[in-house]
C-alpha cells in the first residue's frame, strides 16, 4: 500500500507502524499526539517545515 499525502498521521501509523522510526528520524513527534488522528501528512509536513516529498520517499521505500 502506497503512503499519500493526504493519510491521516495515525492511519499510517496504524498501516505501518515501521514508519514510526522514519517519522520521528523526520522531526514528527506527533507519534502518540491527539492531532495524528486528524492531521494528514500533507499538513505536518506544513506545520514542521518538512518537504513532504522527502517523507513521502521514506515512507514508501
């Protein structure tokens, strides 16, 4: 299953939790935060000042 911009934080955690360790390695604390369930990566990525491309090709590699 490919990871998209647009899944909640949580759901791809929940779809993989291995990319628990890419998204903390990334600056994205949000791992257990309420706002995971709410916030799609496209926005956390925003909010952190991450490029959300470079995440997008750790998740899914």
């Amino acid at each position: 299953m490919e990871i998209t911009k647009d899944m909640l934080v949580g759901e791809v955690i929940r779809t993989k939790p291995e990319s628990i360790d890419i998204l903390l390695r990334f600056g994205l604390g949000c791992v257990g935060c309420p706002a995971s369930q709410m916030e799609t990566l496209e926005e956390a990525a925003m909010v952190h000042g991450i490029e959300l491309e470079q995440l997008l090709k750790a998740l899914n590699s």
